[in-house]
C-alpha cells in the first residue's frame, strides 16, 4: 500500500506518525501491538482505521500538547527563548515553560517535524518485558518491540504523513520559485535541521560555483590555439581553483556554523553521549565509564562475525557479480558474431544484463541491511 494512497483517502488533520501492517495480519498480533502501544505509551492518542480496497488495517498516531510537551522535556528538544530570558535556543523544559518563545501557541509551537519526532521517539523506545512473545517472535528483555517488528515485517511501514497547506506553500516559495533565495528556515521546519542543513550546503555550493565557471569561461576565450598558452591558462585555472576552494571551505564552516546557531544545533551532545539505536542488541551491564545501565555488545563477537560471515559473503557476491556480467559480455560478442540473427535479438544481452542488474540489486540490499544489523550490533 503506497503512502499516497492513504494520504488521499483518509483524513490525516489528527495524524502524526501512520503505522500500516500486511493485509495478512491477524487481529490477535493487531490487538497486541495496540495494548502494548497504549500501556506503554499512554501519551499517544492510537486510531485503528480499515482500508476499504485493500483491506489493509493502520494505526494513525498523535498526541495532545500536553503530551508533546512532555514529550519534547524527554526528547531535549532544543526552542527558541524569549529575549526577555536570553534569546537563543535551549533544550526544552516543562518546568520553565514560560520561558519559551509561541509556548502558549498549541497549533504553532511545535512544528510537523517535531511532532513527529517526539512520536517516532516514544514508539522506537517502547521496550519488551522479560519472556514476552509475539508469535514466533520472542522479545529480549528491554528490546524495542516496533524496529523488531518492523524488520520481521509484522509492521509494513512506519512514516509520517505530510500536511498539505504546508507542502503547497513550499511549492510555491521552493520549488516553483526561480532565482529566488530558498526559504531555509521553512524547510528546516518542516523537514528538520538535517535536510535544511543539506540544501543550505546545495545553494552555497552552486553559488560558488558561479566564480570558476566565469573565470574559467573567461580564460578559455582568451586562450591561444598554441601548446605554450594552454599549458599557462591550466596552471593559472589551477591555482584559481585551489584558492577557490580555500575560500569556499572556510566561508561554508562560517555560514554552516551560522546555520547551525540559528536551528539550535551548534552545542548538540556528542554521539557517544547519545541513547544507543534501538536497534541495538545485547547483554545488561553497568557501565565502567558512567556507572549507568546499559546494553553491551563484545567487539571480538563483532569482529568475529565480520571476519567469518560478513567478508565471505560480500567477497562471494562481488563474485556472482562479476561473473554475471562476463557471461552477458561474452553472450553479447556471441550474438553480434552472428550475423543471420535478427537485429532484435542483438538487444537480448543488454536486456539480461539489466534484468540481472535490477534483481541483484534487490537481493543484495537484503543481504547489506542483515549484515548490517547481524555486524554492527
């Protein structure tokens, strides 16, 4: 079921996070999952809704702005401060609410992206309980019950729903505008400092990209048809480009790091200070740097695993590969060395190399996302 399938056939106005299973589901695995979401996630508002033609069920998820704001305190989501206490940005608080600049703004507070933040949040830290079991699926203790359940494929997809009146507005100031500036902080707050942070690096390059293309237009008009006079254009166009570059380089950490004050990134916790994926596997421990309880995974396991598995199966599919496109090499010297067949079939090669190419894809993007997760626990 596509995602746009259900954004054109129900109502998303009080949905945040949309959650589709397989048309095989059973109601005990649905009734599970949806007592475990509501008791261990009392904060979420769950509406169980049935696809007509596909006969597909969902779960549309949000929460109310109490919740969202409690949700934002555990999250450290970081918003921006009145003048009167600073200015700035700096990780939410329930307890100094008042402190925050829109905070009495239910329906502007947060944006779209935030909200489905603090959502995608709960649900990948909703934990399994010792001995508890789904099926044939047997939870460790403390493991994420949604990523598990995702990668078995008990749940389709996990997404957010866009909203429209935002998606027309950028359209228009965006997508559709020509030589106009893009509306950075627009897209930063709909899709998150990460995707803002990319286009403002797109935008600065592309402008910066003006200068050699001058420059070197300029130089190649000027140039000589002499060997003498295009070796000293490449050696000035050279040296033009490593100044270029210098400057590009440290004028983007200057307008990055703007950038980054500006969204509240700039003082964002290393990662090592970070919860760990939940995705990550392993045995309970106290942790010998901050005394905390955590998940360890031995390393010689890991390299075990990479040295054993991971390497021979990468090295064995490069192999297929290669051996694969010999063989449609070899067919494609056999069909043009005959010259009684017909000029169709001289195509045939070429169309079972791209079949074999498009199939491998897929099988091996199943194979790199289970030795990812098998190697990197």
């Amino acid at each position: 079921m596509s995602h746009k399938a259900w954004m054109k056939t129900v109502p998303t106005e009080n949905c945040d996070v949309l959650m589709t299973f397989p048309d095989s589901t059973d109601d005990h695995t649905l009734l599970w999952l949806l007592n475990h979401i509501r008791l261990g996630i009392p904060e979420l508002i769950v509406q169980v809704r049935h696809h007509r033609h596909t006969r597909v069920y969902a779960f549309f998820l949000t929460a109310t702005y109490e919740s969202l704001l409690r949700g934002a305190d555990e999250l450290g989501l970081r918003k921006p401060v009145k003048a009167e206490f600073g200015g700035g940005t700096r990780g939410f608080s329930c307890e100094e609410d008042f402190i925050y600049e829109n905070i009495d703004n239910e329906l502007g507070f947060f944006s779209s992206q935030e909200r489905q933040s603090i959502i995608r949040y709960w649900l990948e830290n909703l934990r399994a309980k010792q001995g508890e079991s789904l099926h044939n699926i047997h939870f460790l203790e403390g493991q994420p019950i949604i990523p598990e359940l995702a990668a078995r494929g008990v749940i389709q997809q996990l997404f957010p729903l866009h909203e429209q009146r935002i998606l027309k507005r950028l359209m228009k100031s965006w997508v559709q505008a020509v030589c106009e500036a893009q509306p950075l902080d627009d897209i930063c707050d709909y899709f998150g400092v990460k995707i803002a942070m990319y286009f403002a690096w797109l935008g600065f390059y592309t402008s910066a990209m003006v200068y050699p293309a001058v420059f070197g237009s300029i130089l190649y008009t000027f140039t000589d048809s002499d060997q003498t006079s295009q070796d000293i254009s490449c050696v000035v166009f050279a040296i033009f480009n490593v100044i270029w570059a210098t400057l590009f380089l440290e004028e983007w950490k200057r307008r990055g790091a703007e950038f980054a004050y500006k969204w509240g990134t700039l003082d964002t916790p290393a990662e090592s200070l970070e919860e760990p994926r939940p995705q990550f596997r392993g045995t309970k421990r106290i942790s010998p740097v901050t005394s905390a309880e955590e998940f360890y995974y031995p390393p010689w396991k890991r390299l075990l695993f990479q040295s054993l598995v991971s390497l021979p199966v990468c090295l064995a599919c490069l192999t297929v590969v290669f051996l694969l496109m010999l063989g449609c090499f070899q067919l494609q010297e056999l069909v043009l060395s005959i010259q009684e067949l017909p000029r169709v079939l001289r195509f045939l090669p070429k169309i079972i190399l791209a079949v074999i190419v498009t199939t491998c894809d897929e099988l091996y993007k199943k194979v790199a996302l289970w030795l990812n997760d098998m190697g990197a626990l």
